[in-house]
C-alpha cells in the first residue's frame, strides 16, 4: 500500500469516528441546548466535506439540511405518512419549514 493511500485512509478513518462522536454529543445536547447541537452538527458536515466522506445515512437522515436542525420527531419535525402517485415519508423541519421526501418501496 503506498504512502498516499495509507494517509487518506487513515483521515477517513479519523473523520468517520470525529463524526460519530460529533452526532453523540449533538443528540445528548438536542433538548436542552439546540443551538449547539446545531453547531456540532454543522461541524460535523464541515469534517465530511473536508475528507471527502459522506455522512452516514441515519445521520445524515436526521438533520435538517435547511437551517442544520436535529430532526425529533415530534419535537423539532413534523413526521408523515402519504400515498399520493407513491407511498413516502414527509418529513417538515419545525423550524424553518424545510420539506423531505423518502420514498417507501
């Protein structure tokens, strides 16, 4: 393995955990102080573009891309379910109004 690749992954590597732990804190954080769960999370997105990685998906599924909210159901987000043309999943951020779509099969 050459030296160049060795390094990129081990900043993967290094990313990957920073944002995981990130996404703890954020969660720990979310009810009480919002705001900073907010920055984590902001952070978080910062860190992945950096490395190059993505965010995992059941992240990245929980944060409002719009204003970098964690979404809570019932808390911070508004969850539903529709049938138009296609069965998916609405989910409205509280706070700024951001819709997102997922798709059921």
């Amino acid at each position: 393995m050459s030296k160049r690749k060795f390094a990129k992954e081990k900043i993967h590597r290094l990313a990957q955990a920073r944002i995981g732990i990130l996404w703890r804190q954020a969660l720990q954080e979310a009810k009480i102080r919002p705001e900073i769960a907010r920055k984590q999370m902001l952070s978080a997105r910062k860190i992945a573009q950096r490395a190059r990685i993505k965010i995992p998906r059941e992240v990245n599924r929980r944060i409002c891309k719009g204003c970098g909210t964690i979404l809570i159901p019932g808390d911070t987000c508004r969850v539903r379910i529709r049938h138009n043309r296609s069965r998916h999943v609405v989910v409205t951020c509280t706070e700024c109004g951001h819709i997102k779509r997922y798709y059921a099969s």
